[in-house]
C-alpha cells in the first residue's frame, strides 16, 4: 500500500506534493479511479487512528468506511492550500470518533478475534507473542489514561508519524502548543509505565 512520501529531499517532496495535487484534481472532478488511489494511500492511516481511539476493530472498520464515504461525498469543497489530504481524512475521523462517543451509544468491550490475532506459528512462538501482547496493551493502556488531548497528541505524532504542523492542523492548535502537550504526555507516560518495560 503506498505511503505518503516523508523525506528531506524538497525535489522529492514538491513531486509528491503534486503528484498528490494531480490526483485530489482529479478525484474532485469524478474520477473514481483517482479516488480508489487516495484510498489505498490512506486506508491504513485512517484506520489505525481510529483504532487507536476506539479499541475496537468492527467499530474502526465502520468508522473508516464512514469517513471515506463523507470524503467523496465532500471532496468537491476540499480546497488544495499544500494541506495533506491525509490531515483533512484524519480531521473527517477525529470528528466521527468525537460524535461516536457523545451520542453514548457505545460499549467498551474486547471481542475474542481481538484477543486472538496476533499469530502463533513461525517466528511468533507463543512466549514472545504474550510477552508481546501483555507490552503493548500496558502501553496502549497508558495512553489511553492520558488526557484526550495529550492521547490525541501522542496517536498522531509517535503511531502516525505526523510531523508537528500536520498534529497542529488535525488539532487546530499552534505548533508550540503542539510540542508542549506532547512534553507533558511523554512525562504523564513515563510516569505511568514501569521503567523495566519491554
């Protein structure tokens, strides 16, 4: 699946930015193929966002569906300022994950497919693999304990990658307020978490 590009080449960047330019164009004015790109480009993005909010996989995989439904739905009113299209699918999903928890009509639950996904043939022997699970949900656990807008921080910027100004878009914060809500959740995680940890 492709990725955004992120290097430190602008010659490399400004090509991406205007391949993905040609492709939002594109998608505006019907193309369903140049959609299907965006997509594939940005499926995983999406969804491990609000994965990572929800904790749980059907409700991710619907809420991800909703968002793209509501991007080609609105794609005609995007305006192309240089802005990522993966920020303005993110601020689509953050806004469907805030409405999803204010309508109250959710239920935190872990299903058994969850419990049991992580495989346990091959290299995943089944000591790693546990060893694995229990490191990983005590992590998630940690940050889902944070303040909503510190775990939103940390979503953004450490599972997605996201530089500073993209987070501050999503947010609609400055980038100095951005760097200082990371500063404070890094120090609440570090609190958190036991320093033999993983």
């Amino acid at each position: 699946m492709a990725q955004p590009v992120r290097t430190n080449d602008p010659a490399v960047r400004e090509d991406a930015s205007e391949e993905l330019r040609r492709l939002v164009l594109r998608a505006k004015t019907g193309d369903t193929e140049a959609f299907g790109t965006l997509y594939d480009r940005y499926l995983d993005l999406v969804y491990r966002y609000i994965y990572l909010r929800v904790g749980s996989h059907p409700l991710a995989e619907d809420l991800t569906s909703e968002t793209f439904l509501r991007a080609l739905r609105r794609i005609a009113d995007f305006t192309w300022q240089g802005r990522d299209f993966g920020a303005w699918l993110v601020t689509i999903a953050r806004n469907l994950v805030t409405d999803h928890f204010k309508s109250g009509r959710y239920r935190l639950e872990v299903t058994t497919a969850d419990v049991f996904e992580t495989p346990l043939d091959g290299p995943h022997i089944p000591e790693n693999a546990v060893v694995t699970a229990m490191v990983n949900d005590r992590v998630l656990r940690a940050v889902r304990a944070l303040r909503p807008e510190q775990q939103e921080c940390v979503v953004l910027r450490f599972l997605h990658g996201m530089s500073l100004a993209e987070t501050a878009l999503i947010m609609g914060k400055k980038s100095g307020a951005i760097k200082a809500l990371q500063f404070r959740a890094i120090r609440a995680l570090a609190r958190a978490l036991p320093a033999d940890l993983g």
